[in-house]
C-alpha cells in the first residue's frame, strides 16, 4: 500500500471491524444494522475475544459474508481491534471502522466518513454523532435522528468516541497501533491523543449512531471500575507533565473517594470512578495508583517509544 492515498476513480477499500466478547445478544442488533451500511466498497470483520455465549457459532450461521477472526484469548479491546486491523490490511483495507458490538448506525455513516477524509491525507480520524439512550434499549432517538438526517455536516474534534470512528489506515502506519497496555478504556483516548499530536486532523461528522452503553463490561461494574482508574492514570503517564499527572492522581481521588465532591452520574466515565462505597473506592484508587508504579518503567519506554513515532509522524506530513 502506497503512503498517503488519493482515491479518484475506486472508492476506498473500508474494512469495519466489529469487536464482541461475549455479546451475542447485542450482536443480534448490530450486525443487521452493519449489513445495512450503503457502501459498496466494505468488508466486515468479526473479531472475537474467546467468547464463550455462541457468539462465534451464530456470526458462523447468520452472516457467512462477514469474515470471521477468532482469538483464543480476551484481548481487551486494544489487542482485538489491533487483531482485526491487521487482517484487514492484509486485504488492502485503506480505512477501518472500529465498531463496539453494541451499536446501530445510520446506513449511510460509512460514506459519509469516507467523503470526508477520502481527499485529505491529513484527516487521520472520523469520529460519528453518538446517541446514548435514557433507557437500555431505547432506539426512539436514534431513529428520529435517523429520518431527520439529510445533510452531511462536520467539523473538527479533539475527542472520538472509540465504540464508532473511521480511522486512515496510513495514519495507523505513521502512529502505530493501539496501546495494548491498557486493554480496556482510555485507549481510544490515548490513540486520537497520539494522532492530534502527530499533526493529523480529527473530523466529528453528524452521521448518528446509537450505543446501547456498558455492554458486556456493565455487568462488572468493580473490575470495570478499575480498569477506568487505572488507564486514566496510564494515560496522564503517557501523555502529561510530571505537574499534571499529580493533578489527576489527585482529582481521581477527589473523585472516587471523597463523598462532598460532585460526580456527574450521567456521565459512564465518571460512574465508574464512583461504583460503590468509600472504601470500596479507596481500595480501586489503591489498586491503580500501586498497579502504575509497577509498570511505570514500561509505560515510560512507551511514551518515548510513542514521542518518536509522532515526530516521524509530523515531519512526514510536513512533506505533503
């Protein structure tokens, strides 16, 4: 594949990578909303993490036309799309769409991303309008948002959600993979993080899609709590001054554990770093900030490993 495509005659090849684990049951409305996408120029790839559900039997017997990549471990979120984004360029893919298995789009999502970052090189990653319900399984936003839709609109971001966003696949090239030492949440931050700073441009289109929330990881509420903490703290490590690190040790003390400071409930991130009771949140922040000592010296090695690709990285597009 040649670095920096402009695509004038052929539509971009787009492999949408949709990742489960242990999701059938949201697999079920999600994989015929995928199957809908208007654009011809897609392949979809199911990338299983060692689920034990059926999910593997089901996507085997109801979609044969999706291609089917299966992991004889969990390998969080970061590792599985790094597992289906390699597949998909050995097919040639110029863009990946990650796609959490508990999402419903929009049939025309796919093509507007693509019009959007197909003739500037420098657009790294599409983000997409994300509607959560007010109550689990609610689609009623979702589809007046769907019938209103008429015009594609978009503008420039600093935050993509990770359950939906196109990203160019040289981009992933000049930037690296998904950091998989944080297997589950903040990653998605870390990788925009990682794209802005390399001098890429992050676009948000107003093309809808509907996340059910939580998905599997909703009924682990503690384990997911601490997954949130940690990476959280991982991610200032990586990308923070030494100045902005203790701020955010300290504001997820604040609050995790400390009763009187508001917490926005609404708000899925904020929940987790508040899951039970004030012990049990002390214990978690415990657990986050002695789990990031421990591997300080490999998140340190990352971090210059990371700097040196996103200098690489930014002196190339200087030449475009």
């Amino acid at each position: 594949m040649t670095d920096q495509k402009q695509f004038q005659d052929a539509d971009p090849l787009v492999c949408v990578i949709v990742l489960n684990y242990n999701g059938r049951r949201h697999l079920e409305y999600s994989l015929p909303s995928i199957r809908e996408t208007d654009y011809d120029h897609l392949q979809v790839i199911v990338v299983d993490n060692a689920s034990t559900d059926g999910s593997l039997e089901y996507v085997r017997e109801e979609f044969p036309d999706m291609t089917l990549v299966s992991s004889p471990q969990n390998l969080g979120w970061a590792g599985g799309n790094n597992l289906g984004i390699r597949h998909a360029r050995r097919l040639g893919a110029d863009f990946v769409a990650l796609a959490n298995n508990d999402i419903r789009v929009d049939s025309r999502w796919i093509a507007g991303a693509v019009e959007v970052a197909k003739d500037d090189p420098r657009i790294g990653i599409v983000g997409f309008r994300i509607l959560e319900p007010q109550e689990p399984g609610d689609t009623r936003t979702f589809q007046r948002a769907v019938a209103e839709w008429q015009y594609l609109e978009y503008a420039p971001t600093r935050t993509v959600d990770g359950m939906a966003m196109l990203i160019r696949m040289d981009t992933l090239t000049q930037v690296g993979p998904i950091d998989e030492g944080f297997f589950a949440y903040a990653e998605d931050n870390d990788l925009v993080l990682r794209v802005i700073e390399a001098g890429y441009s992050v676009i948000e289109t107003n093309a809808p899609v509907w996340h059910h929330a939580q998905g599997t990881f909703g009924k682990r509420m503690l384990w997911a709590a601490s997954l949130q903490m940690r990476n959280n703290l991982r991610l200032s490590l990586k990308h923070d001054s030494p100045t902005g690190v203790l701020y955010q040790w300290a504001r997820h003390f604040a609050k995790g554990c400390l009763p009187f400071v508001n917490v926005d409930l609404s708000n899925p991130i904020e929940r987790r770093l508040r899951p039970s009771n004030i012990f049990v949140n002390f214990g978690i922040w415990v657990y986050a900030t002695a789990w990031n000592l421990w591997r300080l010296p490999a998140t340190l090695r990352r971090r210059r490993e990371d700097r040196r690709r996103v200098y690489a990285a930014r002196q190339f597009l200087e030449t475009l």
